[in-house]
C-alpha cells in the first residue's frame, strides 16, 4: 500500500493569519495555480482510492486533481484539520497559546480540540486504512490539512507531537509518498513505519 499525501491548496487565510475552522478557506490567486500544478503533477498516477477531508478547501482540491482519474472521493470528518474552537475565526497574532492550561499535546481552547486528539483521529484513519488495504498493492491519494498532516507523518516517524509541528513542513499542494511495502524506519517502541519520500 502506498499514501500519496496532498496539502489543500493556499488559501486566503493562510496568508492573512486567520485561524480557520470548517466555514473558512478560500482558495486564493496562488492556490488556483497550485491546484493545477499539483493535478498535472499526479495526473499520470494510477490512484486506486481518494480520500479528502470534508472541508470546502480540501474539497475544491481534490476535485481539481480528480478531473484526471474520475474516482468517487471518500470525503471524511476523520482528517479535518485541528478544531480550535472558539479561537476560530480569530487572527493567530491575537490569541495566545500559553495562556491555555496544560502541555502542548494536551491543551485546547474552549470547544476545540487538543494535539493528542488529532493524532488520535489520524491513528484512526491509517488503521482504516491499514485494515483496508494494507496487504495490498493499492495506491491511495489523501487530500488533507497542514497541521494534521504534520502529526500524522510525524507519527508514523515516531516523531513526538511538538517535534513534528516544528519540524515538519507541508507545503501546500505537494504530494508526499509514504509505501508501507517498504519498512525501514523503527520508531522508539522498535514498531515497523513505513519509509517516507518528500
């Protein structure tokens, strides 16, 4: 089984700082481009199955790449982006996360959800897939988010949460292949991952 991993396109939030929630995200200038890029970039790729988080940003991506390949897009809650709430709507320069009690896994705003809770979500959503298809052979192209692809990539690293939102970087609309046929990491607890290509 290999994941192709695919950022939404770039939005006008992401470029003003606005913290979106699932009503925000217009595609802008650039994230049009991109959206072509990226679909002539795969669109010579056998996909098998195509999932896409449910939200309008991810959705208007995956559309423009699935103009090649004609597939039925499995759209899903399981890999929105983090929910932050009642900070939503709110610009990142007028909210401050130290403020909130607890650790960074652990921490949320009111209404929203903790880091530790999206690496559940995405631990669900590969074990879907893993259940699936993961004796198989099957290509699957997953159109999500930025900082939910963080932790779920960094996951399968063995990467801590905080190392991997630092650390890792998912540019918008650039495909990253994960093959599960080819083990060759070992995370902390001595458990197969797969091999990563950016």
């Amino acid at each position: 089984m290999e994941i192709i991993f695919v950022r939404h396109a770039e939005t006008k939030n992401n470029v003003d700082g606005t913290i979106q929630g699932p009503e925000h995200g217009d595609i802008n200038e650039k994230g049009e481009k991109e959206i072509e890029k990226v679909s002539q970039m795969l669109k010579n790729e056998k996909i098998d199955v195509f999932y896409s988080s449910d939200i309008p940003r991810c959705k208007i991506t995956s559309e423009g790449i699935n103009k090649f390949h004609n597939l039925e897009i499995n759209f899903t809650e399981l890999i929105r982006e983090k929910y932050n709430g009642d900070w939503t709507g709110k610009n990142y320069k007028d909210v401050s996360w130290d403020q909130l009690e607890g650790t960074f896994e652990t921490r949320k705003v009111n209404n929203g959800e903790s880091l530790i809770e999206v690496r559940l979500r995405a631990r669900e959503f590969i074990k879907e897939l893993l259940d699936k298809y993961g004796e198989t052979n099957k290509k699957i192209l997953v159109v999500s988010h930025g900082a939910f692809l963080k932790i779920l990539i960094g996951d399968l690293l063995g990467m801590e949460i905080k190392n991997s939102i630092f650390n890792l970087k998912i540019n918008h609309c650039s495909p990253i292949r994960v093959n599960f046929n080819d083990m060759v990491f070992e995370n902390k607890d001595h458990k197969n991952v797969p091999s990563v290509s950016l």
